[in-house]
C-alpha cells in the first residue's frame, strides 16, 4: 500500500489533464483530477478551443458563407442571424464533450473534485470547493495543467457587455453591427475573421507591423488579401492610447491618431498561466513574466522532480493537440511506464475564414539556415474540386530540400485547411521526398489533389535524380564490325528472272 492518497493528482482537466488521467487509468494507478469548475474539461471545453470552432461552423452554416460564390454575395440560409442562434449549437456540443469526458473517467476508475487546489507542502495539496469546505490529500506524484486565462490590463475599461475579454465574448446578448478586436494573435484573428463573415463590419487592430509572425510570410501576404476583401479592416503598426465607453458605443484612439468607434471592443491581446492560486512557492517552483511554468521538454518536470507540468500552463506551442500528448508522455514518465515518443513535426491550425494550417519549417526559416530549397505551389481553384466547391481562393505551398529531396515544411490557407494538412505531416515525419507526390495518385476529384500539384510545380524544376536519368545502351552497330556476308549461289530460276 502506497503512503499517499493517489499515485497522481492532476490540476486541471483540460486536454493534457484529460489524457493523463485516461493514461494513468489504463496502468491501473489510483489517479484524481481536481478542477475548479462543476463541470469538467477545462478552458478549452468551456471558453477556448471547442466553443471557437463550434462558433465558426454555426457561422459559416447559418450565413451560407461556403456557397456565396455560386448564389451571390446576398445569399442567406438563415436572413436573421441572433446570437441565440450561435450559442444554441454551441451548448449541444459542450453538453456532448462534458458527458463524453465524463464517461471516460468514469469508464476507466479516475476519480473527480471540484474545488481550488493548492499546494501546502512537496506532496500535499488543499482543495477548497465552493463552499468554503477544504480537503487535504497527497500523492507520490503531481501534474498541473491549469491552462491559461485572459490577460486583462488595466487600461481596458472591462464591463463585460461591450468591453470583453475571449471567455466573456462567447456570452453576448446579441450580435453586435460593428465590432473592434485588440490583439492580431490566434484568438484575435479567428474572431475577426468569423464575425465578417456575418456581415458585421470588423476592425482589427495589432500594435505591431507583422502578425502570426510563426507562419510562412507568403501565406500571410495571401491571408492578409482575402481577410481584407472580405471586409476585414486591418490596422497594423500602432499602439492603442485609450480605450472609452461611451455607453452605446466603445470609443478607441490610437498612437497614429485615428479613431475606432464600434458597438463592441473584443480585447485578445495575450493569455496569461493560471497559476496565482496553486501556491507554488511552497513546492520552491518559479513562474515567468507570463505566469508560466518551465519544463524538461522530453519529460515534462518541473524543477521539482516529482511535479510534472502540461498544456498551455508551459507555454508554446500552446495547442490542445500538442496538450493531448504532452498529458499522456508526462503521465507514462510519472507512473515509470515506456512510451513512444512525441513525434518531432505537429501541425498548427488557425480555425480563421479562410482556414491556415502549417507543419515543418517556413521559407523564411530555410533562409536563416541556409538550407537550398525548392518551392512547389498548387491553387484550389487548379483543382476540378475548387470548381465544384465554388473556391476562388486558397493555395497550398510546400518546401523541398535541393539536397535529399526531402519535404521540409508545408503551408496551407483555404477551405479544408487543417484536415489535408495530415497528408504532409505524416510524409513529413516518414522523411518522405517530392518524388511521393509525383508518383503516389490522388483521389479525383479532392482538394487533396493541390499537393500534386504543387509536387510536380517542385519536381519540374529540381535537378533530375542520377538513379531516375536514362542511361542509353552502347549501339551494337558502332561497337561491332558487321560480320561478311555470306554469298548465296543463285538458284537457276533466281537468274533467269534477273535476266528477265
């Protein structure tokens, strides 16, 4: 029998949270998740990535923004669109994600409490549940994956109806006519980009001259474009001074002068880690400037060996995806079980309309290298399923290395973005080269198609391989002397028709 409560108790139950639990469960660990909230799952179930994606499919659904090319820019599945409409989905799918969550916890004997825990000794925690009641328990091992909160400075006049931060945009009453978002980052743009697609006039202000700046500048200069012509309005390069409600109306001015007025400001200009309340300084862990926690990349330690940390709570490349593993690696390390390893290339998805997904590296990083490379680029609309899906817009573009052929990054903005972003991961992490494209057949017609495209735009202008050259065979004729030919004598019959 061990000496402690658990052999691990997890602080949060977000993606990491969740496979970690999962993951200690199936070895048979006695295994709690403590989370402060009576419903399980996390940020990214209640506030972040679930509810952001549900939003853009119930948009895209509702406003017919998908076939606008074929019926008009007037096109409408639903002519009044209410926000009720929007949470209305939007509540069907969280119960669904909670009940499943719930069931496999169930379904693999992890226990559960709600409550605020903290930390009062190297393996002791306290939960304090809503009522005021705490519990103190312990365990061999810890894992903290508290995730992230909004960042809200103090500048930012707050009143959570037409000043918010991105938990309390998802509850507005209605749809606002003009909207002002602070912060060109993920959440900022996905928002932006969703709220124009219902027609709402969408102003987007980053301080900075560049955005996303982790992604390939080619496919930002394309995004840029189509934001823009889809009546994006976006200011980049300067500050915002002051931030004023004006009741009806959120008033904004900026270090260049202009003004920004509109019925509601969304302001997503960072996140920071949710650890203020775990204490950790009785456990000796230090945090950065944002509240984060440092790791053991390959392990996910902490500086105390035995307090593991995951998910956004670490920092980049802060996806739920990534999360999901790191809970599951950091759990097998905790409980001393062998694992696989995290593979070395993972994809990044921005749910924005248009859609952007990369994986491996840009060109601008094969440039600092000095990595030789070639570039392959295919358009939807060169695809015979862009015609029929009514793309005008969307491109792929993939990287090859001169060297080994190689493919060393791949970039898509477009419909479908994040799903055929799988095909280059997995010929990314296979160590996969230009000639798969050019040899392999794809389904026809799919998007899919563009990576053939794009394969043989590359192939067509990379030096021919020695192994694919075709080596002529020496002619027989010029390497040997013909041999004498032998005289026949002529048959009696053969020389009277000579003579004839």
């Amino acid at each position: 029998m061990s000496k402690y409560d658990y052999d691990l108790i997890i602080i949060g139950s977000g993606p990491s949270g969740r496979a970690a639990a999962i993951q200690a469960g199936k070895l048979k660990r006695k295994v709690l998740v403590v989370d402060r909230r009576d419903r399980l799952g996390g940020v990214s179930v209640h506030t972040g990535t679930i509810p952001s994606k549900t939003l853009r499919e119930t948009v895209l659904n509702l406003s017919g923004w998908r076939e606008r090319s074929f019926y008009g820019l007037s096109y409408r599945v639903k002519d009044q669109i209410r926000a009720e409409d929007l949470k209305a989905r939007l509540h069907m799918t969280l119960d669904y994600e909670v009940d499943v969550l719930e069931h496999q916890f169930n379904r693999n004997h992890v226990e559960t409490m709600d409550g605020v825990a903290r930390f009062t000794g190297p393996n002791e925690i306290e939960v304090t549940a809503d009522a005021g009641d705490t519990t103190r328990l312990t365990a061999a091992k810890f894992l903290i994956a508290t995730g992230t909160k909004t960042y809200r400075p103090d500048y930012v006049p707050f009143n959570g109806r037409t000043i918010v931060d991105g938990d309390e945009f998802l509850e507005m009453a209605e749809i606002p006519r003009s909207l002002c978002v602070i912060g060109a980052g993920v959440i900022g743009v996905e928002y932006a980009t969703m709220f124009s697609a219902l027609d709402v006039r969408v102003t987007l202000i980053e301080p900075r001259e560049t955005f996303l700046d982790f992604i390939d500048k080619t496919l930002i200069q394309e995004f840029t474009h189509q934001i823009r012509e889809n009546g994006v309005d976006l200011r980049l390069g300067s500050a915002v001074e002051k931030i004023e409600d004006a009741g009806q109306h959120v008033e904004v001015t900026m270090a260049n002068g202009r003004h920004v007025r509109a019925e509601m400001l969304l302001f997503a200009a960072g996140r920071m880690g949710n650890t203020s309340s775990l204490n950790l300084e009785a456990v000796g862990i230090e945090t950065d400037h944002r509240n984060r926690i440092s790791v053991d990349r390959k392990t996910y330690q902490t500086s105390v060996p035995h307090i593991y940390a995951t998910g956004d709570v670490i920092g980049h490349p802060s996806l739920a995806s990534t999360a999901l593993q790191q809970g599951r690696v950091a759990a097998c390390h905790a409980l001393e079980t062998p694992t696989l390893p995290e593979s070395p290339w993972f994809p990044y998805g921005i749910y924005s309309v248009p859609e952007i997904s990369t994986c491996g590296m840009s060109e601008e990083e094969l440039q600092e290298r000095g990595i030789p490379y070639e570039v392959g680029v295919a358009r939807f609309r060169e695809t015979s399923r862009g015609h029929i899906m009514g793309l005008e817009h969307g491109m792929l573009k993939m990287l090859f290395s001169l060297k080994t052929r190689r493919v060393l990054g791949v970039q898509i903005v477009g419909e479908g973005a994040t799903e055929l972003i799988h095909i280059a991961q997995a010929v990314l992490n296979l160590k996969g080269t230009v000639d798969y494209f050019v040899q392999n057949t794809f389904n026809y017609p799919t998007l899919a198609e563009a990576y053939k495209i794009a394969g043989l735009d590359a192939f067509n202008r990379m030096p021919i391989p020695e192994e694919f050259k075709v080596r002529k065979k020496p002619d027989e004729a010029e390497a040997k002397p013909a041999p004498a030919a032998k005289k026949v004598a002529e048959k009696p019959a053969a020389k009277e028709a000579s003579k004839a």
